[in-house]
C-alpha cells in the first residue's frame, strides 16, 4: 500500500489528521492562545512542505526512451 501512495494523497490525509486535532482541541474545550494558534499551524503546513520538496517525482526520460520515441514518431519503429 505505501508504495501506490502518491505525495498529494499523502499531504491530504496529514492535513486530515490536523482537521481531526484542531477539532478535537476546539470540542474539548481546549484555551485556544496565540502559541497554539501557531503550534498548530506549524504543525499542519510544515511536514507537508518538507515532503513536497523532497519527494521525487517520475524519474526522468533515459536518452534510450527519448530516441526510440523520436524514431517511432517520425519515421515509423524500425525492427
């Protein structure tokens, strides 16, 4: 399961998770401050930032990949 995860599926369940916690802390009743305030949006924008610049996308094309796309597009695949 993890390696059919894309990374925006992934930021949408921890900005989920983060739903559940704000809305858990607002029904308890929880002295909302300002140091929570900005506890919790750290909590929710940071992580999702760290794993949308590090997570790699597709890798890139091989030169064999963009040859054989050039040559069957233009002159039909030769075998």
């Amino acid at each position: 399961m993890l390696k059919d995860i894309t990374r925006n599926r992934l930021v949408g369940f921890w900005f989920a998770a983060v739903a559940v916690l704000v809305a858990s802390v607002v029904a308890m009743g929880v002295n909302v401050g300002v140091s929570t305030t900005a506890l919790l949006l750290m909590l929710s924008l940071v992580p999702p930032g760290i794993i949308l610049a590090l997570w790699r996308g597709a890798p890139p094309p091989t030169v064999g990949e963009i040859l054989y796309a050039a040559n069957t597009r233009k002159e039909g695949r030769r075998d």
